[in-house]
C-alpha cells in the first residue's frame, strides 16, 4: 500500500521543522518507489496509490522516463538498433537534417499527431522523403512504447495529410531530360565512349539489374558462373552473374550519432532476395570473359588501382559521357581533350538499373524471373506457386540479345572497342 513520509527541510546543514511529505509506493521489482515535494500527507498518498493503480493495470511509466526527450531517446534506439552502414547512415541523415531540430527538446508524452502532422506539411521535401521522416518517427515512437517511456505511439496507423495546393500538384521535372527515358542506344554510346574498363560497367548494370552497391561487390569468382537446369529432354544451360554482397558508402558514426567521416565497406547483400544468380546474355558473357582476361583485380567494375569506386570519383567519370564537355586546348602540362556531345543528359546508374526492369516489362519477361532478376520479392500467393522455368530464361536472354543488337545497328555500330563484330550469334544455349 502507498503511504506518506516527512521530508524535513534543512537550512545552513540544521534540519529545520518545516517539512514537506513524500509520497511512497511499490514498484512492479518489488522495490520501493518514491516521489518528493507534496504539501499535504493526503496529497503524497493519492499520488502513491495512483502509481500502484497504473502499475497493476500495466500502463504506468517510470517517471524519470516520463521526462526523456524525443532525442534523448533516439540516440538509445539507434544505439541498440544496429543496421547495415547505409541504412544507418540514412536514419541518422534524416534524423539530423530533419527530425531533431524540430522534435529534438520534446518530451516523448507531449508528441502528438495533430503537431507531427502539421510539422511534416512544412517540410521543404518531396513528399515522399517527408513519409519516411515520419516513418522513422513512427518507429522510434514504437521502440518507447515497447521501451516502457510512453504507453502509446500517437503516429502509428495514422494518415498523413498532403499538400493539394497548385504547387504540389504541378507536374515535376523529370530526372533524365528525355522523353520515354533513357534508351538501350544509350547505353551502348555511353559504354562505347568510356572505353572497356568503364563501359562494361555500364552494360552490366543496363542488362542485369545490379543496382550500384552490388555491381562494386562483384567478385571474379562470382561472375561468368554457369546455371543448368533439365529442360525437355535436354539441359539449359546458361551464364550468370552472382550476387553475394555490395558496398555500401555511408557516413559513418559512434553510438552516439556522432560522425566519424565517410567510408566504403563491403556488406552482405540487404535481404534474401538481393542475394541471386542473374542470367547474362551471350554478348555479355563475352565482353565480361574478355574484361576478365584483361582485368587484375578481383572486383570487376572497380578503380584503375582495385578499389571501389566513390559515388563522387564515377560521377568525375561518368557525368561528362553523358552530359557531354567542352573541348580543351592542348598548353604547356595540358594534353588536348576532344569535345562529347550529350547523350543522355541526367543519366545515372539507377536509370541503368531501371532501364534493365522496363526492357523486361517491354519483352514480356514472366512475373517469377522478372521479380528474380531484379531482386525484389515478389507479392502475393504466387510468389509460393509460380517459379522461373527453362523457357522463361531462354525467352528473357533471347530479348535482351535482340535487344542489344538492334540498339548497335540503331546507332551505327558493328564492334565495342574493336572487341565485338556485329555478326548473328546463337542466342539459345543448350547442351
């Protein structure tokens, strides 16, 4: 039962007779709990037999918990909730950028949806950056709930209010300034401009779907893998590329959020379905087998010296194939650099990736493979049912054969850095 205990003052180290009563009551341990500065005795007692209601009903909150901070308490969740570097990094960027400036001196009980929802409206961010900020506020809330520092999460199940203004609802500039987006032809004048070293990059990733992170991680060993299946009454058999782990660059950062510089780390690939054997058209093994040949280090699309490339080095790169530059004079320490007309103004490796997808889409690749190729899980029932065959794998290398060809004669090439002649090569591979 809760009871009441005098506190005397005490003034120049005297205890004095002036007091005040201290409430007291049993914690759920079994221990004695304690809450100072009543005036009155019944005042203590109410206080105390209150905290043993909320304790037996299961809703009280410890209240030196009560009084933690929204940031206070996002740096334990971050601390105790250890992810991959680069969706860690991307928590703590939004967090940072976003989140804690505004939320950072809070109190946990006083967040409430009407202010968090108002708060998110505000946000100079696309619409779709503002529902993650408030998804990660959602979670974090959750963790205190399940943490014991609140009894509610006032975010969860709750629908953001969005911007209708003419504003919001005024088309967007698209990211690749080209109408039906970046082309198959693209990529082959993009590959053919950067040269082999570089260029096989760029096919890769057009005519795989590794994304960025998964075509650094490829290692030698898991390139140019062989899959063989019974089909009929012979064996499939084709060349695949395995996906095993990626880099990711992020920020990197102690337990307490604080930052500690950028890094480039080999991670495990992010789920169960990133982790996969693509299968790579005849053209593709070829390039790739000669790459190889030619290459010294053991991951394929790296820097002339074997490490991985930084998103800011390939863009040094990149940018400028795609983009196009100025011509350079030729001056003392200064070589001559031709001028390069655009090709594909805004062209980034996502797109690359994506263009892989929608050349599935535009072949009619089936849902089972589709989904496969590019790593995502596939949803609903028949993702348990349906399952690539023999004949869908034949039929999508058949097309992304096709494919690169057309886009060779498009352009009005016959050879890839004199690598490659223009001539009709079997496109089924059985043995």
């Amino acid at each position: 039962m809760a009871y009441a205990e005098k506190v005397y003052k005490v003034r120049n180290g005297k205890t004095t007779k002036q007091f005040t009563w201290r409430a007291c009551y049993k914690l759920p341990s079994g221990g004695k709990g304690t809450e100072p500065g009543f005036q009155t005795k019944n005042l203590a007692v109410e206080w105390g037999q209150e905290q043993e209601r909320l304790i037996k009903a299961g809703v009280w909150i410890d209240p030196a918990k009560r009084a933690t901070t929204f940031g206070e308490f996002a740096t334990i969740y971050m601390a105790s909730r250890r992810k991959r570097g680069r969706t860690g990094g991307t928590r703590w960027d939004r967090l940072d950028n976003h989140i804690l400036p505004r939320w950072k001196d809070v109190p946990m009980p006083a967040i409430n949806w009407f202010d968090v929802d108002t708060w998110q409206q505000t946000m100079s961010l696309e619409d779709v950056s503002r529902g993650h900020c408030v998804s990660l506020m959602s979670t974090i809330m959750t963790a205190a709930v399940d943490a014991g520092y609140i009894n509610v999460n006032p975010l969860f199940g709750r629908r953001r209010t969005r911007d209708t203004s003419g504003e919001a609802s005024r088309p967007k500039a698209p990211k690749i300034k080209r109408d039906g987006g970046v082309r198959p032809e693209d990529a082959v004048l993009i590959a053919e401009r950067l040269g082999p070293a570089r260029g096989i990059h760029v096919l890769a990733t057009a005519f795989t779907g590794m994304n960025w992170g998964e075509s650094l991680g490829l290692h030698r060993d898991n390139a140019l893998l062989w899959r063989r299946e019974q089909w009929g009454a012979g064996t499939f058999a084709c060349p695949v590329v395995r996906v095993a782990e990626e880099y990711a660059e992020y920020q990197l950062r102690d337990e307490h959020g604080v930052k500690q510089g950028y890094v480039v780390k080999l991670e495990p690939t992010k789920n169960e379905w990133r982790t996969r054997d693509v299968d790579v058209p005849t053209f593709l093994a070829r390039l790739l087998g000669w790459h190889m040949q030619d290459w010294p280090h053991e991951r394929l699309f790296a820097t002339t010296s074997g490490k991985p490339w930084r998103r800011g080095n390939w863009a040094k790169t990149f940018r400028p194939a795609c983009d196009g530059r100025d011509e350079r004079k030729q001056r003392r320490g200064v070589s001559y650099r031709a001028a390069w007309e655009p090709i594909c103004e805004g062209l980034d490796m996502r797109s690359l990736r994506a263009l892989h997808d929608t050349l599935q889409s535009e072949l009619g690749v089936k849902e089972p493979l589709a989904f496969e190729a590019a790593g995502h899980k596939r949803p609903g029932i028949k993702a348990h049912y349906q399952k690539p065959t023999p004949a869908m794998r034949a039929e999508r290398l058949e097309g992304l054969e096709a494919v690169f060809w057309e886009a060779m004669a498009n352009v009005g090439l016959r050879s890839l850095w004199g690598r490659v002649d223009l001539v009709k090569h079997p496109t089924k591979l059985i043995s």
